[in-house]
C-alpha cells in the first residue's frame, strides 16, 4: 500500500509523547477508487504503533468533508457528492491521532454513470495478438492503448516495460478509459536505453485525450545527455479534457547534457502539461497523490502546467529532492498557438508535500539558490493551500518571466514554510526587465526560519513590478539575519499593503530588519511608523510554537499572541479551514498563521 504523507512534518503534532510519535503509522484499505455520485464507500484505516489512538477522516484536507466535495463519517464512510466536482476526484486522508505527522490518502474518481465497459490485461510474458484476458494478457501496454476504449479498464501486471506509451484515444463523459496497476503489483516503464521521439516525449504520453485515467505505475530512468532532446516522465499535451494522472511514482528522470548558467538549455520534466492548442484548452485535469523524485531537470520544473490549461488541481503530491522547481503553474511562454490563452488558469494546488529542492549544484544554475517549493509563472486566478514546504530554495513565487506579463490573482492561504535556503514567499520580476505580481493575496501562512543560507532574501521578498497585493494574518518568525521583509526596489511606489501580521526573531524587536521601497529599517516601531505598513499588526513577539526541534511544531500554544488577532477575511479570501483542517474562524475570530484549533 502506498502511503501518501502529506503530513510527513506536519506540523500539528498536538501533545502526543515524542516515543509514541515515533512509532505511528497509517496505511489504508484502499487507496485509489471509482465511485457514482451519491454513491458510498467505506474506508478502513491501520493504525500501527504503541500509540493507537485512531484516525481523524478529511475529504480535500477538510475534517469531515463538504456538499461539493463529498462527506465522511468519523468511521470513514464517505458519501460522494450529488453532482461530480471539476475536476472529478476527491481525496480521502487518515490522519493519525496520536501523531498528525503520520497520515495516508486515497483519491477517489467520481462518475456520473456506472461504467460499461471491457477489463483487460497487460502482463511481461503475455501476447499482443492475445485476447487481453486474465488468462491470456497482452504483452505491451502500448498495444492495450491502441485497443481500449471508452469505459474499458486494463490492469497492468508486476513487471518491467521497456516501452514509450502513447495515449490518442479518449474515453466518454461519465465512461473514463481507465489505465492501472494490478491491485498489489508494481508495474514499472523504465526508460533504459530508449530514445526520445521528436526530441521531447514521455514514457507516458497523453495526446489530444480526453477522459483517460493512468493510476499507480513506476516510471523511471529515462535519460539524456543532449541539450536538444528532453525526456518526461508523464507528458500530457495538446488538448482535451478529464485526464487523471493518480498515484504515480515518477523518479530518476535526468538530462546530464553539458550547460552553463549562462545557457541553461538542458532540460528534463517529471510531469508536465503543455496546453498548446487554443481555444480549446487541457480543461479538468487531475494530478492527485503522485510521488515525483530524484529528477535531473535542468532548467525545466518537476511538475508543471504550462500554456492552455484551466480548472485543474495538483493535490495530495510527495515532491522531494529535485534539482529545480517542484511544482509550477506557467504563462507566456508561447506554448499555445494563441497568445490570448497562453497561461495555466483556473486551478488550485492543494495539500502537497515539498522538500529537498534545491538548483545549487544544477549545471544551470551554478551556485545559485534558485529552485521554488511552488512558482506560479504568469498564472492566474489559482489557489495555493494547505501546502506543507521545506527545506527548498524559495518556498513560494509568484512572478513572471516575461516582461509586460504578470501573475494575478492568486490566494497563497494556510500553508507551512520552512528552513528554506532563500526567501519564504517571493512577489515580483526577479529583475527589472522582466514581468510581476498583480492583485495578490498571501493569507494566513507561517514562515519560520528561512533564508537559512543568508541570500538577502528574507522571509517576505517583494521584487520589481509587484502592485496591488495583500499580505495578512500571516506569521513571519525570522532566523539569525533577522530580515523580515525585503522590498529592495521603487519600481512600484504601492507593491503590497501588509496588516495583522505576527513577526518575531531572535535578534529583538529593535534589531530586526525590514527593508521597504529600497530603504532600510532597523527595529520593528521604526519600521512601521517609517513607513504606515502593519499598523494593526500585534507587537514583535513569539508566536509560541509548540516545538523547535526537527521537524517543528509550528502550531501555537493557547497563550500565543497570534490566537484571535487576525482579521477576518471571509472564506473565498482566507478559507473556510485551516492548515491541518479545522475550521478558519471560530466564534467570529480568527488566528494569525496557518493554525486554528
């Protein structure tokens, strides 16, 4: 059973006893199903360990669950909604109770009619020209993509496929053609030796397709050592709608084609979705529960939308050591036919887990920390929540690349950031020929103890052509530079207005430094008063986290300054819940962070 950890570090470790933290662990009874709306499925958790104290039941990371979502009882009964969600998946977590830190979810595709369709199979020793039955499976999956149709389902059996898959065929409203792992068995692509089709393709390819689900297969050791050839893990490009790519392991996809910093031209993805066509888009796409690891992207990301993409979600992911971004949301980049719909729109990234992503050492990038937890590129109109993020470069960007083009509305609400190498959350251009941040909204996150490696960065970095953006109710607990915010440009005279936040470092509220419209504070009063920003703010204090170890507890102690001193924002602005789940505001309050309860 593949157990998503979101909660790897979660953070709210509430007061069980650090042996028993140790020795929980959480696997489900399922972790990928197909429901009808309406429809019922009981889920059963394991709790392993000396501490079992049961499991907590969310749907989309919310206790209990929604209408829209679908419903969960404390038993773990989940009723599906009335009407499917868009896109049509739904994540089911179990958290443990003696220890949040341990948690494992299942995705759940919801149908709008029971599927009518044939099952096949795929095994090593099988025969294409076979009947694609249990007893007399065929040998390449390739040829199950060629044959399948809507409504059909082909289990692939444990083994090794040296072979390139290239989906063209589409499933059907409410008849999805659905692509998965014998359930127990491990079917693997492995890219050994193979080359790569009109120089940029994947072992999993999905061309102009629509309703189409691969779910739980291997994908690894694809390789390049040119610059003009680019392999990919999974590659979903064209146009269509309703693909589902579900509790995939995608690892050890690698360019080591020579580069420079100064050419960054090697390049390598371990998911990534290329809207190229326009008007039609890659609309309702899913990216649930995947694990994406130990890639050698060059200047590419690990998992990326990219071009004509809308109303998609990246939610419940494990992205970790990678030498680049991990994941990315990207506009203007000319990759759809149309500039007008050239930028991924209209999506959420959700309850993903991201660490250990890190360009120094890149052939890229040199001696540069440059790598994101999560960039949005020129998108719009994209909610970033609930995201656990550590030890990366830059936690989370929203920029552009590209001059006169900006990223915009965008929420970054109830996430964790921590010891990043660089900056916690970055607004704007990187350099003054290059685009920015409009109409942005970071709410109710907790920074702590970032720009681990001195850059400059600070826990808030604001950089050219940012206007129009809100930054509240976020916690912002500096390390040893003590450097809060770093507005270092006049390049917009209003970049952001900042209130309600909680800051604090060990340096002392005199000596901690902020740095706005290219001057210099010293001291948080003088900071405020210097420049008009966080008048409402509470003063420089600690916002009493429960633990400082490794990992820290980063939720607050009921004595916490931070409880009840945030401004309430409504829901569509701060969320109806909090980082673990709970609910935002409680008898007409709310907390400043990412914690509630």
């Amino acid at each position: 059973m593949k157990v998503l950890s979101r909660a790897v570090l979660l953070a709210c470790l509430m007061a069980a006893p650090l042996a028993a933290r140790a020795q929980v662990g959480v696997s489900l009874s399922q972790n990928y199903a197909q429901l009808m709306t309406g429809g019922t499925l009981q889920f059963s958790a394991t709790v392993t360990g000396t501490a079992n104290h049961g499991v907590t039941w969310q749907v989309n990371f919310d206790n209990a669950g929604t209408a829209s979502s679908g419903k969960i009882t404390r038993t773990g009964l989940y009723t599906a909604p009335a009407s499917a969600p868009y896109p049509a998946i739904a994540t089911i977590t179990a958290v443990s109770k003696a220890d949040p830190s341990v948690s494992a979810t299942a995705t759940v595709t919801i149908l709008t009619q029971a599927r009518n369709g044939q099952t096949y199979y795929v095994a090593p020793g099988g025969r294409d020209a076979g009947a694609g039955s249990l007893g007399d499976p065929w040998k390449t999956i390739q040829h199950a993509a060629d044959t399948a149709a809507a409504g059909d389902t082909v289990y692939v059996r444990q083994g090794v496929y040296n072979e390139h898959v290239t989906f063209k065929k589409s499933g059907s409203a409410g008849q999805f053609i659905t692509f998965a792992n014998y359930p127990g068995e491990t079917a693997t692509l492995d890219g050994t030796g193979l080359g790569i089709p009109q120089n940029m393709w994947g072992l999993f390819t999905f061309q102009d397709t629509s309703y189409v689900i691969a779910e739980g297969f291997e994908l690894r050791n694809y390789t390049t050592a040119t610059t003009r050839d680019v392999p990919i893990g999974i590659f979903v490009f064209g146009a269509g709608t309703n693909v589902q790519l579900v509790n995939n392991y995608v690892h050890d996809i690698t360019t080591t084609a020579h580069t420079t910093p100064q050419k960054c031209n090697s390049n390598a993805f371990g998911i990534t979705v290329y809207g190229t066509k326009a008007p039609d888009a890659i609309d309702g796409l899913a990216v649930s529960g995947n694990e994406v690891s130990h890639l050698k992207t060059g200047c590419s990301e690990t998992l990326s939308l990219d071009g004509n993409v809308t109303n998609w979600a990246v939610v419940g992911n494990r992205v970790h050591d990678d030498d680049n971004i991990a994941i990315g949301a990207i506009g203007f980049e000319r990759v759809s036919n149309d500039p007008a719909f050239d930028q991924a729109r209209d999506g959420v990234i959700r309850g993903n887990t991201v660490y250990n992503i890190t360009s120094f050492g890149n052939p890229d990038y040199g001696r540069q920390y440059a790598a994101d937890g999560i960039y949005v590129d020129g998108g719009t109109n994209i909610l970033i929540e609930q995201n656990l993020i550590h030890h990366v470069d830059l936690g989370i960007e929203l920029a552009s690349e590209h001059r006169d083009h900006v990223s915009s509305f965008v929420i970054a609400r109830n996430n964790l950031v921590y010891d990043g190498n660089s900056a916690g959350i970055s607004i704007g251009g990187y350099a003054s020929g290059r685009g920015g941040t409009d109409h942005c909204t970071i709410v109710g996150n907790t920074l702590y103890n970032n720009d681990t490696q001195d850059t400059g960065s600070g826990e808030f970095q604001i950089q050219f052509h940012a206007t129009s953006n809100t930054f509240e109710n976020n916690i912002v607990y500096a390390g040893a530079q003590g450097l809060m915010i770093n507005d270092f440009t006049t390049s917009s005279p209003d970049p952001a207005t900042l209130d309600y936040n909680l800051y604090f470092s060990g340096v002392g509220a005199n000596n901690a430094h902020f740095i706005w419209q290219k001057h210099n504070y010293k001291g948080y009063e003088t900071y405020r008063t210097g420049t008009g920003q966080d008048a409402d703010s509470p003063s420089f204090s600690d916002p009493q986290f429960l633990s400082l170890g490794d990992p820290p507890d980063l939720d607050i102690a009921a004595s916490s300054p931070a409880r009840n001193a945030g401004a309430v924002l409504g829901g569509a602005i701060a969320g109806v819940y909090d980082f673990p789940g709970y609910k935002r505001v409680v008898a007409g309050k709310t907390n400043i962070g990412a914690y509630q309860h």
